[in-house]
C-alpha cells in the first residue's frame, strides 16, 4: 500500500547551465508537513510542456527519496503537488521565458548563450496570499526576502521583511534579517529598534551581541556596555563580548583597553590579531583631536604616494573618516598612533609600523605633493594580480573622489584661461608700438582715434573708408531656358 504525501512548491532557482550537455540545475524550495526542504537536479534544455514534465517527475523522485531516508526503509510513496494545475501553467512560462532567452535571435554575434530570469516565485510579491495556510504564508514571504536579502539587495528586502515579522512575529531571523537592511540602507534609529525586538524575541547570544554592538555604534556606550555585562555573566569566556568592553574603553580614551587585549593575546594570539586587522574600530569619540589631511596622514605614516595611503583607508586596513557627501577623507593623528601602537603590540603585521611625526613639521614644499586629481588619476590603473577586487562601495567611493577631481581640475582651468586673458589685455600689442600692424587679407587697419581727434571727425573718415573696401557681392549664376513648343 503506498503512502500520499502532498509539498507545496514555493520556489526555484538557476544555479548553473551547460550548453553542452543541454542542461540546467535548479535549486527548489518546497514546503513539506509545515517544514520547509530544498533539492537540487538537473532538467534537460527541451521544449517548455517536456521541461515541465521533466521537472515535476524528478520533483517526485527526490521527495520520496528522501522521505525513505527520513523513516529509514523502502516504501512506496506517492507524491501530489499543491494545486497542480496552477503550478503546471507557471512552470510552462518561466521555462518558456528561459529558452527564449537561451535562444534569443537578436544576441550579437559573439556573445554568450545567458539566462536572465533565475529566479521564479510560484505566488509573485502583489498577490494575495491569503488564502494559503499560515504556515504556507511565512514560508512564501521568507522566500521573497531571502531573494533579495543574499544578494545584499537590502532596499528591496526590507517591505518582504515587515511582511515576514507580520505572518509571524516570534521568528527572531527575521527581526535580525530587518534591522541589518535598514541598518545597511542608513536607517540607523529603526534598525537599533528591530535589533531590541530581536533580542527580545530569540535571547540567543547572537542576539545579545547584535543589540550590544548596535548600541556601541551608536555611541550608546552605557547601553551597550550593560548588555556585554549581561553576556559576561552568562557567558564569562565569550571572547566577542570582552573585546566589545575593551572598544568602548577605547572609544572614550580608558587606556584599560589595552588589559583586556592582553588578556586575549595570552589566550589566542591569532584570533585577536585578526579582529584588530579586520573588525576593530579604532575611532576615538572625544573632541580632543588632532585632524590630518590625506597629504598630512602620508607624511605621518612615510608613504611616498598619497594613492597608497587612500587605497588602504578605504580598505578599512587604516582608521580613517569619509565624508561621501564632501569626498573628503580625514584622519587623525590619535588614532593612528593607537592603531600603530596595537598593531606593533600585538604583532599583527610581519613589519613594524613606523610613524614619522618630524615629518609634519616640515615646510609644505619639501614632502611630495599629491593633489586629489593626481590620485584619481591613478585609480584607473590595473590592479595588481594578487590584489584583492575592490567591493561596490569602494568603487563608488573612487567615483565620488573622480568627479570631485574632474571639477576641480575644470575650475582651476577656468581660472587660469581667465588669468591669461586678464594678462593679455593689460598689455600693449606690438601693433600700438610700431604702427605697422597689418589686418586679415591685407587690409589696412582702422585709423584709431586720437585723444585730440572729436567724435564728429571720427565719424566722417567711415564713409571713406567704406567706399574704399566696397563689400563684394557673388554673382548669381543665370540659365537661359527655351520656351516649351506645344
């Protein structure tokens, strides 16, 4: 006797596709017994109704393969699909949209066989789910953020997100998934109110940490160091939660940071190493500080190009402050000597940072000047090939700093062509010397009015001068016609 068991697809995806061997691998999303499961197969590259076909048969296959593994025998389970009908005509057009774009007879000669549309929702954003069992809903709009979500489109993740909380507002992921998109999309006072819900929903460590390190980014040191003291207490070997506390000794200038990193250089040198490189924010939230120019900072830190100190600032691999709005990089001369300071300290580079503050002193002549368009000259130049791809925002922020230079360089032209002319005017012409000046086709120059010559005597020698040059008229060329004869 064979068992019926009913799944509910939601969703599937595009992994990868080989022309050679005509086939395509789809990951699918399906609900089964309120529990949500994924598989992965190959569907040959056929026609849309045999793709369907296909696809619904290996669907079949892998649901009952997995239940037998699931109850651990062989038996014989039959497979049924959620509406079928419904979800027969969606398969049919999203297979249909995929080989058209396989097989789209505009491509250019050239260029690659591609699929566009990867991804197909079985119930799209604007309609109405409703009508699906609730545990069907949570599991339709977690597909819909999930899609934008890890591919870091957080703009279009959020609305999927506010609905995903609404079907179920005990799922905890979702508070997180939510507060980091609006965190992600500059909405910094609502993100840190979804990051509260989240730990009031899950109390995960995960999430006491998120909400600690929310409120210490948002200089809301007393709170964030309230909630690391929870953690401690709960968890007093929690290596994140102990550098949380040591950062908020830093920020506000408590050199007992430097106890607790020792602490945790004694008991894992590598693991502190690497947060300090990549994690640790060498800020200092104090009015007491010193502001160097990128120019400034270069002679500071010996670098010999202003381009290399300004690649690594937008690395993070250098405590700097970018103003996108300005395109303006600033550093400040305390945190970089703290940042040298743990960096040598904790030997986190092969090499000892060495610091140059002679060097400021120095007249502005004497160091290599590099202006910013000098440098945004430079960015278009290959990188080298163990260097590491620029992310998106440093790629805008590269833009930025090229516009700025652009214009700059446009205004200082500006400039000095009005400077010239200014220049040119003021001088005497050689012709006013020598009195010799000849005109364009060997015209004779106008005769310039003297300080003693009156107007009226001035305007009697134009009509002579008129009828010397008389104004050359081109003929017409005429046709004679003869008269048509009937």
């Amino acid at each position: 006797m064979s068992a019926k068991i009913e799944i509910s697809l939601i969703a599937l995806e595009v992994k990868k596709w080989d022309l050679e061997t005509q086939k395509i691998t789809f990951l699918s999303y399906y609900v089964l017994k309120d529990t949500e499961k994924s598989t992965t197969f190959d569907v040959s590259i056929l026609q849309p109704p045999e793709m369907v076909e296909e696809f619904l048969g290996k669907m079949r296959y892998e649901c009952a393969k997995m239940l037998n593994e699931d109850i651990g025998e062989e038996e014989e389970i039959e497979v049924e699909f959620d509406n079928e009908t419904f979800l027969r005509q969606k398969l049919y057009n999203y297979f249909k949209r995929i080989t058209s774009e396989l097989n789209n007879p505009r491509r250019k000669k050239g260029q690659s066989r591609m699929i566009f549309t990867t991804h197909m929702d079985v119930y799209n954003e604007n309609q109405d789910i409703s009508f699906l069992p609730r545990k069907l809903q949570f599991y339709v709009v977690l597909n819909w953020a999930r899609k934008y979500y890890e591919k870091e489109d957080y703009k279009r993740a959020v609305e999927p997100l506010r609905k995903l909380i609404q079907v179920d507002p005990n799922y905890g992921l979702g508070y997180k998934w939510l507060a980091r998109s609006l965190k992600k999309i500059r909405k910094y006072d609502e993100a840190m109110r979804y990051y509260e819900r989240y730990a009031e929903v899950d109390g995960s460590l995960d999430s006491l940490l998120d909400l600690a390190k929310s409120y210490r980014k948002g200089k809301l040191f007393e709170k964030s160091e309230e909630v690391y003291q929870r953690i401690l207490k709960e968890y007093p070997n929690d290596k994140e939660a102990r550098i949380g506390m040591a950062q908020i000794r830093y920020a506000l200038k408590n050199e007992e940071y430097l106890k607790i990193l020792d602490e945790l250089y004694e008991e894992d040198p590598e693991w502190l190493r690497e947060w300090l490189r990549d994690e640790f924010n060498f800020r200092i939230y104090v009015p007491e500080k010193t502001p160097l120019s990128p120019i400034q900072a270069a002679k500071f830190l010996g670098y010999d190009k202003i381009f290399d100190l300004t690649q690594r600032a937008f690395r993070n691999e250098i405590p700097s402050h970018f103003n996108p709005g300005k395109a303006r990089l600033t550093f400040y001369k305390e945190e970089l000597e703290n940042w040298a300071n743990a960096m040598n300290r904790y030997k986190c580079y092969p090499e000892e940072v060495k610091l140059y503050p002679e060097r400021l002193n120095l007249e502005e002549g004497v160091a290599q000047e590099i202006t910013e368009a000098e440098a945004a000259n430079h960015v278009d130049q290959p990188a080298q090939q163990n260097a590491r791809p620029l992310t998106r925002v440093e790629e805008i922020l590269i833009q930025i700093r090229q516009r700025k230079a652009q214009r700059q360089a446009e205004q200082q032209a500006n400039t000095n062509s009005s400077s010239d002319k200014e220049k040119a005017g003021s001088e005497p012409s050689k012709a006013d010397e020598t009195g010799a000046k000849t005109t364009r086709r060997g015209r004779k120059p106008k005769k310039a009015a003297s300080e003693n010559e009156t107007p009226e005597a001035a305007a009697t020698e134009q009509p002579a001068i008129a009828e010397e040059k008389p104004k050359r008229t081109r003929k017409k060329k005429t046709t004679t016609e003869e008269p048509a004869t009937e």
